[in-house]
C-alpha cells in the first residue's frame, strides 16, 4: 500500500482556500464545493496533481491555483495543473471524466 500525506494536502488546501476535505478515495482528494480536486503523484511524493472542475471560472481557477500553488511550495511541494475534470452520475455511482 502507497502511503500518501493526506494531511500535508489538507493544510494546503484548508490555507489556501478556508475549503474542508469532504473526500478522500484512493489518489484523490476532494475538497468541499468541487471546483478543483487534488491528486497524489505516486512517482514523486513532492509534487501533486490540481484538476479543475469544467464549470469553474477561469478567472477563479487562476487565483485558486496561485494560492494553493504558493501553500505547497511552503512545504516544497509543487502543484501541477494538469487540466480539468467533470463529474457524470450513473446510477448511485459517480464517473469522473479527466481532460488534459
């Protein structure tokens, strides 16, 4: 089992955002509201994925990426913008659907 920092994506997200985790499955991470949601990078434990939700404002997008960007690096951690996502609920299950 891959032991990912759960805690160091909270504190970047709750002090970039004030945004709680409502979620945590496997690699992925998502904080109250989904407009982004985080992703651990297996390869390096340093550096993490941000994917944004397909309704997200890009104005918005930009300055939540800038700020959560800027908690990482305090803990020398980058963020890589890695596109977007949207969500699809199929039965009482819900798909995610990632675009580069």
């Amino acid at each position: 089992m891959k032991f990912r920092n759960l805690e160091a994506v909270r504190y970047i997200i709750k002090e970039a955002t004030g945004l709680e985790i409502t979620y945590a499955y496997e690699d992925l991470v998502f904080p109250e509201h989904m407009a982004f949601l985080i992703q651990f990078n297996d390869a390096n434990e340093k550096n993490l994925f941000c994917y944004f939700h397909n309704d997200c404002n890009p104005e918005d997008k930009n300055q939540l990426y800038k700020k959560l960007s800027d908690v990482a690096l305090q803990d020398s951690i980058t963020l890589e913008n890695k596109g977007s996502f949207s969500l699809e609920q199929k039965s009482e299950e819900v798909e995610i659907h990632f675009q580069a």
